[in-house]
C-alpha cells in the first residue's frame, strides 16, 4: 500500500480498542504505541516525523493479525503496520545507499 | 533498535545471500547433513527446507548474544563476529552441534512421514534461502531483489511444485513471491497436508500455534486433526485460533528485550495448559526455548507424530 492508502485506511479507526484484547506487544509492554489502536493512530497521524518512542512502537509489530478479526472497522492492521514499517526504512536505509 | 542496527543487519543478511545463498556467514553445507543416504531422485517436485530448521539455533545463539552486550562500537558485525569462529576472509556462525543433530532429525522425520504417505518427490543439490527475513523485516526492496533470484534458481532446477516444512516458508512463497515475482507460478504446498500419521507419541499436551499457520495460511484446524490422538489441552483465549499470542520471534534479531517478554508471557499462558509444548515452526522453538528456562518442555510437531 501507498502512504496514502496506509492512511486511509488507518483513518477508519474509531478508537474503540478492541483490538488491544489480543495483542501479544500490548499485553506484555502495556503502553498504548505498543499495541494496534496506538499503531494505527500514529500512521493516521503521520506528518513525515516519527520520534523515538513511536518508531520503536511500530517496529515492534510482529505482524502476527491477531489484532485484525478483532477490528469493528474491518482494518488489515498488520498489513498497515507492515507496509508502513516498509515505508520507513525505505525512506531511512535505502535512500542513503542509492 | 535503532535504525543503524537494522541498516547492519540488512548489510549482512543482503551480502550473506549474495555470496552463499544463506542469510548469515554460515558454512556452506550446514543445511546439507540431514540429506546423507536419503533418496534424492530427480523430480519436479521438491522437499524445500529453506534451511530454516538449521538457521534457527545460529539466530538464538546471536541473539543471545546481542541481547546481553547489546550494540558495540563496532556494531553488529562485531558483535556476531565475536561469537563466530574465524574463516577466510570473515567470521562463520556455528550452531551447538546438540542442535544441528535435532534440526536434521526434524526434517529426516518429515522426509519419512511423507514418503510413508506416498509422496513423490526429490531434494534440491543445495538448500538456499527464501529470502522471508528481509520482507518479515520490512526490507521489501531487497525482498523482491532476492526473491527473482531465488525463482530462477528454482526454475533452473525444474522445479513445478514445492514441498515446505515451516510456516514462513510455506507463507512466503505461496503469498508473497506471486506479488513480487512475475510470472511465479510453482504450486507450493505444505508437508502438513500430505502426511498420514498414524498417532501421536505424546499426551496432554498444549499446542503453541504459529501465527502464520494459523492466521494467514488456514492451517489451524489441520493442526488439531494431525495432533487429535494427543489430546491436546485446549482454551478459548490461549490456544484459540484468532487469540492464540505470537512468540516473539519477528522482532527477535532487532528488538531481542521485547522479543524475550513477549515469549515470557507465552511460556506463562502455554505453561497453564501443560509442561509439554507442541511447536510448529523453528523460530517459535528458539524463542520459547530461550524464555522458558525449563518451565515448559518443547517437541517440535515432526518429532511427536507416528
Ligand atoms: S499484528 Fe502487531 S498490532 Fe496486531 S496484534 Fe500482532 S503485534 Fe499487535
Ligand atoms: S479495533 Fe479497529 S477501530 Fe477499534 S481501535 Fe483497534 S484499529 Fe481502531
């Protein structure tokens, strides 16, 4: 997915944080950027910067969709927090060594 | 992590594939061993192990590794090669040799099964990796690189239909070498769905379930058929099919501190089932392993399946 795409599709959260029941990242660190509604909202709210405590929120994702069938909104979480995850390191290690 | 680490560890995994089709300097024939005597017999279909049985144990030796001493001056490469041995021109990273025997029983066991099930098939000259680490990571450009040269190998070889025997494998060549390889059309299947087992060796045991059989390849229910004799512990949350908790292992080469937690809590849920884990896929045996401190006993599905 494109940025935009990754945000549209965050952008149908609703908060409700339903998802946060079975996320194994939520459950052990219990801090908000460490689960998907955390996630999610800080691709949503993406303007180009992320800062320490957010980039290590979304880099710990395991991709591992127990979040998804919990979502009201219908979101491929983990595929945004994946894709999104791509989009970081493409602009931090591949545009250095091009 | 931070986003140096990572921008090492992807030098490493880019150049190690490059020159040895492995993603870490490793020697050339540890994926090899497991194949003595068997029957290799040209075939269009192929036993696949992608090396990951074998490659599992070096990654939790390193990580070990990282994880105590953290990032050094010299960075990654040092602090893998200081617990590599030396060789020409760099390091080697060498597994317990305990683990390199298990890792080949693992996939003699699972060349058996399928060959007592009827199934035809042959062995590739040499194991190369599938590249699944780089797109787990989030290095899709690299991915897409290797993935085309990993697909010519294979159709160099003759390759129509492929046999996998762990989860990222099977996932990432049924599911992502279609985007990004055109015109990838070998069938991919997994050992899961040819065996005929006639039993289980174990009793009483909880199943930890791997996230990507489960949740993105439906192999969930299969699982519990092939294991249905042991009579696994079950519960709705722990052991369920949309709840069931991930390992750890995805994050376990950049975030090892979370990754260790992560498989803490799991030991913890897996450990109210039963002492005895069956597991489904190599990473998820090191990095419950790692965290469990004997608190729960692991068998690798293969190894318990008559
Ligand atoms: S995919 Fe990521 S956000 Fe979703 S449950 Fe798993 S670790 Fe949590
Ligand atoms: S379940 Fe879906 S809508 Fe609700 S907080 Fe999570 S991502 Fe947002």
């Amino acid at each position: 997915m494109s940025l935009a795409e990754l945000r549209a599709e965050a952008s149908k959260c609703q908060f409700c944080g339903f998802c946060e029941y079975a996320c194994p990242t939520y459950k052990t660190m219990r801090m908000r950027h460490f689960g998907p509604r955390g996630r999610i909202n800080l691709i949503k709210n993406f303007d180009g910067e992320l800062s320490e405590a957010a980039y290590i929120g979304i880099m710990t994702c395991l991709v591992c969709r127990a979040c998804d069938v919990q979502c009201p909104a219908g979101i491929k979480i983990a595929e945004v927090i994946h894709d999104f995850k791509a989009y970081i390191l493409e602009g931090k290690i591949y545009k250095n060594k091009r | 992590m931070s986003i140096e680490w990572i921008s090492q560890l992807r030098e490493i995994v880019v150049d190690s594939l490059e020159k040895s089709w492995l993603p870490f300097p490793l020697k050339e024939d540890l994926c090899e061993g497991w194949k003595k005597d068997l029957q290799a017999g040209p075939s269009s279909t192929i036993l696949y192990t992608s090396c990951m049985y074998h490659i599992a144990p070096v990654i939790e030796k390193a990580v070990e590794n990282l994880e105590k001493f953290g990032v050094t001056k010299g960075g990654v490469m040092t602090r893998l090669a200081a617990v590599g041995t030396k060789a020409l021109g760099g390091f080697l990273l060498r597994p317990d040799e305990a683990e390199v025997k298990r890792a080949d029983g693992i996939v003699r066991r699972i060349y058996e099964l399928l060959r007592r099930a009827g199934v035809e098939f042959g062995l590739l000259d040499r194991e190369i990796y599938s590249g699944a680490l780089l797109y787990e990571l989030g290095l899709v450009d690299d991915f897409a690189r290797y993935a085309r040269r990993a697909a010519e190998y294979f159709k160099k070889r003759g390759v129509r239909r492929i046999i996998t025997v762990d989860p990222h494998t099977q996932h990432v060549l049924e599911k992502i070498y279609p985007k990004y390889v055109e015109g990838f059309d070998i069938e991919v299947v997994s050992y899961l769905d040819l065996i005929k087992p006639g039993g289980v060796s174990i009793n009483g045991f909880a199943i930890h379930d791997s996230c990507l059989y489960a949740r993105f390849l439906g192999k969930y229910e299969r699982i519990r058929q092939l294991l249905a004799a042991g009579n696994p512990v079950e519960d709705p949350y722990i052991t369920g099919k949309d709840t069931a908790g991930c390992c750890g292992g995805p994050i376990e080469s950049t975030f090892p501190g979370v990754a260790k937690q992560i498989a803490k809590t799991r030991v913890r849920e897996l450990a109210k089932l039963s002492r005895k884990v069956v597991v489904q896929c190599p990473i998820c045996y090191v990095n419950l392993k790692r965290a469990s401190e004997g608190e729960v006993e692991l068998y690798h599905m293969a190894e318990v399946l008559l």
